[in-house]
C-alpha cells in the first residue's frame, strides 16, 4: 500500500514538475502542491524542502527536527515557521543558481554560497569566489538568476598561509561522571589532535558515534580501524574507540565506541549545553534572515560566536574535488588547528535554557585575503548524504 501511495505521489508531482517547467507561475505552483498533498516528500522530486502553503503571501518551511524525548535520540519531529512567499522565491532561485554554478565550474570558479536576505527585503543573493585568471559569470547563470544579486569576490594568494590564533594549552576533558564523553574538548587520534563533536547518530540500528574530523587522521590514506582517545584533566587518557566510516569530502570521522565510554549529546560550553536535534537548510535561512549567530566550543579557541555568512556553499579551494553543503560563518580567528570537528550551534528557542540545536560541523578556515569565515559541512549535508543526525 506505501509503494501505491509512493508511486501516485511521485506520478502526481513530477505532473507539477512538468506545470512549473512550461511556465506555472512560482506562487501559484506553491498552491497547488499544498492542495494536491504535497507537503510532504517534494524535496526527493522537486529538489525543495517540505513545505506547505500557509496562505497567498506565506509558505511553511521546516526549519529544524528536534527530540520529542529529550533522553531520546530516534524521537525525531519536524519543527515549522511560516516565512514570506516572496522571500522563499527569492532564496530557491539562489539555491538553484548556486547548484548551476558548481555544475558549471566556469574557469576560475573557486566556490560559492547563498545569502538569504531579511523578511522585509524578500530577496537572497549568491556570493562567488573567483580568481583573477578567472573568466566573467557566464550569461547564462546571470539569465537565471532573475532578480537574484550575484556578488563575485576576487580571491587571490591563496596558497598564502596567514597567521592563525596563538597557540594555547587545549581544553581536556576534566571528568567522565556517568559514563559518557562530552563534546568541546581535545581528543588524540595516533598523528594529531581534534575536538570531540557531539554524538552523531545513525538511524540504521539506532547506533550512536563518537565523531570528529576525518583530517584528524592525515598519517594514513584510509583512517577505518585507527583508534581515538579522550585526554583527561589529571589522569590518563580513556579509549573512545576506532574509526568505523570515514567520509573524507565531508571531512567527518564517525568513531564506534569500544572503550568505556558512550557518546553523550553534551557540549562542554561555559554553560553545559544539550543537543536537542539540529537545524535544516531552512532553518539556517531563517537565522540569517533574522541576523542570528551561531556559537562553537573548540579544544584550542573555547566558545566564539558569530554571524551567519552563507549556507549550501561550495568550496573548491583546499582540494582537487569540490566540497558542497557546506556552512559558512564566524570569522578565521574563530577556529585554528586543533578545533576541527567542533560543532556550529544555537540555542532552541522552544526547548530548555540549556539546549541548542546543531547547525554544522566545524572543519576550516579561510586563510586567503579578502575572506574571512569558518566552513565545514552543514548538518543538514550529512543527513541528507549518509543519514546521520545530531
């Protein structure tokens, strides 16, 4: 009976597909997915998340998925807020412009990353990285973007290392009390050091994972099977346990517990702070519509704050594959080595003082010119590639 239900909807939305290719108006397609029942399950289809019409001006959009069950992991609900047609528009042709862009990879693309703008202003722009040998935008990626501001930054020297934050003693672990790790501090992998992410959870078994940055891991080609520790504060380090999947275009390690630890959804903040689920892409459209920051806890830089710079971002810059879904946000003084595999975090509005709902995953910074911001995949990325969830 699902798979008749599947098989309809699919039929029935790849009809719509079919309307808003030959010239539907955007609006007025909005309000017919939502009368045909198609509030839920669009994004595989249409490449959009779920959304309903609220009314002719407003479109709800999921903005988070949250633990019904705080103690509960797998109790996963969607969270919504009804956001302005217009801006939605505007901030789903940036998506599909900054999509074009990196399947184009004109000469001299370096990266690029959609910027949803206020509320008020209904609009959304795409910044793009290029390099001086760089050609211009192609045309036909300026034809597209109808009404959408297309900011095209020169980067140059990137193959110049500038000076990071000062080196400094890094955050250990101070106690394990119940059995469980908390996230924000130093862990040891055989070649390096990294900070320890939250616990990053898989729905198949409903199994739970240490986690950090898979270049934590840069003494061997292939880290499956290489053990991680926890350094503690006046007293040896414990085994978290070994690295069971490394996901290096992500740049995320998940580590099986085999020592006598479990993950714990805990980051270690000035203020304990709980993992109440995380934020989708929508979600982080909506913080910057609205001016939110974002915070971090890392081994070396501590707890930092700061603004929103772009979401579903591409960087080309570090390797010979481009990394997409990424999160742009902070500034390069916000993390250095050692505070890979942190998490970008904020608080939830409609949960406890203490919790807060996980945006990305720590995993550079920029050291180019001209650019300054933390990058590393968003949340949303990793649940939507491998499943996982914060």
């Amino acid at each position: 009976m699902s798979g008749e239900r599947t098989e309809r909807s699919g039929s029935r939305a790849a009809g719509l597909r079919n309307r808003l290719e030959s010239g539907i108006d955007r609006r007025e397609f909005l309000r017919t997915a939502a009368s045909g029942g198609f509030a839920v399950g669009l994004a595989s289809v249409l490449g959009v998340d779920d959304f309903l019409a609220a009314d002719d001006d407003e479109v709800t959009v999921v903005t988070a998925v949250v633990r019904s069950d705080p103690d509960d992991p797998f109790s996963l609900e969607e969270r919504t807020r009804d956001v302005p047609a217009g801006w939605y528009e505007a901030v789903e042709t940036a998506l599909e412009v900054n999509e074009l862009l990196a399947r184009y990879a004109f000469t001299g693309y370096f990266g690029s990353a959609v910027v949803p703008g206020s509320y008020e202003s209904e609009s959304a722009a795409v910044s793009i990285g290029v390099s001086t040998e760089g050609s211009s935008i192609p045309e036909m990626v300026r034809e597209v973007a109808d009404g959408i501001s297309i900011n095209a930054e020169t980067i140059v020297d990137i193959d110049n290392l500038e000076e990071g934050p000062d080196s400094t003693r890094p955050r250990l672990a101070s106690s394990v009390d119940g059995g469980t790790a908390p996230s924000g501090v130093a862990c040891e992998t055989p070649s390096s050091m990294a900070t320890l992410a939250p616990a990053l959870y898989h729905p198949d078994g409903e199994r739970s994972f240490f986690a950090t940055a898979e270049h934590a891991f840069e003494a061997v080609s292939d880290p499956v099977g290489q053990e991680t520790l926890l350094p503690v504060e006046g007293a040896e380090s414990i085994e978290l346990g070994t690295v069971e999947r490394a996901h290096p275009v992500e740049d995320v390690a998940a580590i099986e517990p085999t020592g006598p630890l479990q993950p714990a959804s805990w980051i270690d903040a000035p203020t304990t702070r709980r993992v109440r689920g995380q934020l989708t892409r929508y979600g982080i459209a909506d913080l910057i519509a609205r001016d939110e920051e974002l915070e971090k806890v890392g081994a070396l830089t501590g707890h930092t704050t700061g603004r929103i710079q772009g979401l579903d971002a591409v960087t080309c810059f570090t390797d010979e594959f481009c990394r997409r879904g990424q999160l742009r946000w902070g500034g390069e003084m916000d993390l250095t080595d050692g505070d890979s595999g942190s998490v970008s975090y904020h608080s939830d509005p409609e949960g406890d003082d203490e919790d807060v709902l996980v945006a990305g995953f720590n995993n550079a910074r920029t050291w180019w010119p001209g650019q300054s911001y933390v990058w590393g995949v968003s949340a949303y990325t990793l649940t939507e590639e491998y499943g996982y969830h914060f």
